[in-house]
C-alpha cells in the first residue's frame, strides 16, 4: 500500500541548478543572491524592507530585539510551535498567552485587549496555519503597543487585499520545509522603517555596521547564498504551490460534512484568502486526545499520514515562567483534540480519495465504538 505524506516540499531542477551556480561561484554568504532574496520578498509581501535571517525563530527574536523589548511581557496566542514564546524569553521578557478563537484559531482584538496589562511591551500576531489574524482589529484594540506579525505560516494568503507579511511594525517569515515555500532552514523579517531594517542587518552579523567595524555582540543569523538562490526559485513558484494547495483543501472542504461528519476545520476571517499551510480537523466532543491519536494511527494503518496540529504553550515545561491565563478551554480543545489531514503538492486526486476515505472509515469506525476518552 502507499502511503500519503503529511508534508512534502515543491522541489525540482531549478533549485538544483540554483543552488550549483551559486558553489560554481564561490560566493557562498552575503552576496546578491540574498540581496535580491530580500528584495523579492519584500515587493511581494507588500514591505520595503526584508533582512533575510536563518529561521523563523531568529527572525522573530531579532525583531523583538530591535523594538527594544528587554523585558515586561509580550502578548500572544496560547496556540504554536513554540517559537514566538521562546524568542520572547531569549530576550528577557515574559510571553502573556492567550486563549485563541474557537472558530478562528488565532487570539482576537478582545483576547488581546483582555491580556494588555501595565507591563505590556510588545504583541506577536500569528496567522496560524496561513489563516490571517484579524490584524486591524488587533492594532486598533492596542494602542501604542508595537506589534509584531509571526507570518511564519502565511505567505501566499492575505487579508482585505493585503499581502500576510505586511502588517505590524516587523512581519516574520519562516522558510522551514513544512512551510508552503522553503530553503530547507531560513526566515525573513520584513518592514517598512530604514532604521528597523537597518537595525535588523546589523544585529543578524555579528552587530557588524560596516565590515570590522563591531557596534555591539551580535550573532550570525545569516543566510547562505546558495539557500537565497532557492528561495527566488520557490518564490516564483508560490502562486502555483498555493493553486495546488487550495484545490486539495477545497476537495476536503466539499467531501468532509459527507464522509466525516462532525469534524470542524479552521474558519477564515471575512476580507481574508489562505495559503491552506495546514488543513487541520477537530474532534467534537466528548472524543478527547486518546480518541485523536487513535485515529491517526488507524489512518496511518489505512497508508495516510496524519499529525497531531499544534501546541497549546501554556503546558510546555519550557515556558513554566510564562504569564497564563485562568484557563484555556479552546486553546485545550484545540490541541488535544486536533489532527493535521497531508497536504502538499504533489498529492493527486487518487492520493486526496485516499486520505478521504482513511479518514472516513477510521472515523466512522470511531463514531459507531463511541469515545475512549472525554
Ligand atoms: C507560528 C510559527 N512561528 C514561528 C515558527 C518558527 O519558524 P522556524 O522553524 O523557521 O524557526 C514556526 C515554525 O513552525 C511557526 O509555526
């Protein structure tokens, strides 16, 4: 039987050949391809600026830095991998995590205003699984604090016409392989202040102004050239990736009230489009996490790939210190009783059958035995 990955990157010859002009040059860091990486990126997301770091993580720890943020708290979405938590804590300060949106799956202006406390520094938007955040609403519900948008997830989707990317003051992007584009490892910041980016490019080398000359400690976060090269090639492919991505998740969305029923997936803001990262399904209640894992292993025994969604970061021993909440009912919910369905592009329409189906029988197996955990 073959079996249908959870993920699999669009990769062909033209990354092959980018990356061996780039070894035949021997121009490996720094050069133009990163240059015109940035700038590619940037004009796409809608930005003037793009610094291109070494991942996601990194970009969004340098964006923090730039802001300032040494210490108080820093809002964000209880729902992640948890980098933007962590990042919050290599600087010094304090995540405040937020329950998310039942339907949404991202933290709204009213989860954000409810968190905003005197010690509030900064806020990290996410868009989760490439569903954009209310961003508008967001900003408007904090005044004067600086935001941060983790895009890590979302390039491809938007919001009201604007490109993910483009919103709060810095805007971070992951290039990891499960994200819809890739250089393997690699993230980007992207903004529209010169003194933010300059900031940026200073810190990702070494706290480098101008060759030798060093302004304070800094870290090499840098980009190679032979992934920048990559990158201008997925890049050019992200219309056709995010194509393919949204006719397999339109073919779930059509067959799942049939062959599941009583699975709920991510709702979309009104105003917004998605790059489908992630097609995520639910549990309803009284089914619990032991229920979830079960059918992901009956898929996997039926050849289909399925993974757990997220984490809910307020249970991670790493973030012990984190300011939290009373409770996180949807958050918990979310996470305990969430499974990501394969999606990529190379799937064909006998692999989205096959995927249907696994789920289908597995589930309905599972709605005639009832739940074994609530
Ligand atoms: C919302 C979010 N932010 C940040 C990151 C970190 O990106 P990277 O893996 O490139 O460090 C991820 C990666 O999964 C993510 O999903």
């Amino acid at each position: 039987m073959r079996t249908v990955r959870l993920a699999s990157p669009e990769l062909g010859d033209e990354e092959q050949a980018a990356i061996a002009r780039v070894l035949r040059s021997g121009m490996l860091v720094q050069g133009r391809e990163v240059e015109a990486f940035e700038r590619a990126v940037a004009e796409r997301c809608g930005r003037a600026f793009g610094v291109a770091v070494s991942s996601g993580t990194a970009a969004l720890e340098l964006a923090l830095r730039v802001l300032g943020i040494e210490g108080g708290e820093v809002l964000m979405p209880d729902v992640s991998w948890p980098s933007p938590a962590h990042a919050a804590c290599l600087v010094g300060a304090t995540p405040a995590l937020l329950d998310v949106h039942p339907g949404e799956w991202n933290a709204g202006a009213l989860d954000f205003a409810r968190g905003r406390s005197a010690s509030t520094r900064a806020a990290v938007v996410i868009d989760q699984f490439g569903v954009p955040s209310r961003h508008r609403e967001i900003a408007a519900a904090l005044p004067g604090i600086p935001i941060i948008e983790d895009a890590a997830c979302a390039i491809g989707s938007t919001l009201d016409g604007r490109p993910c990317g483009s919103f709060g003051l810095v805007s971070c992007l992951s290039l990891h392989p499960r994200k819809v584009i890739t250089t393997g490892e690699g993230g980007l910041c992207l903004t529209d202040d010169p003194r933010l980016a300059d900031a940026l490019r200073i810190l990702r080398n070494h706290g480098q102004v101008t060759a030798g000359v060093f302004e304070r400690p800094g870290p090499n976060l840098r980009l190679t050239e032979m992934q920048a090269a990559m990158g201008l090639v997925q890049l050019g492919r992200l219309d056709a990736i995010v194509e393919r991505r949204r006719a397999v998740a339109t073919a779930y969305r059509a067959a799942l009230p049939d062959q599941a029923p009583g699975l709920a997936t991510q709702a979309l803001p009104e105003g917004a489009t998605r790059n489908e990262q992630t097609f995520g399904v639910v549990l309803p209640p009284p089914f619990g996490a032991a229920d979830r894992d079960a059918l992901i292993a009956a898929m996997k025994a039926r050849g289909v790939e399925a993974g757990r969604l997220s984490y809910a970061m307020h249970t991670l021993p790493s973030l012990h210190a984190a300011r939290t909440e009373a409770a996180y009912p949807h958050a918990d919910a979310l996470v305990a009783r969430g499974l990501a369905l394969p999606l990529h592009t190379r799937m064909d329409d006998e692999d989205v059958a096959q995927v249907l189906q696994a789920l289908a029988d597995a589930w309905g197996a599972m709605l005639d035995s009832g739940p074994v955990s609530s």
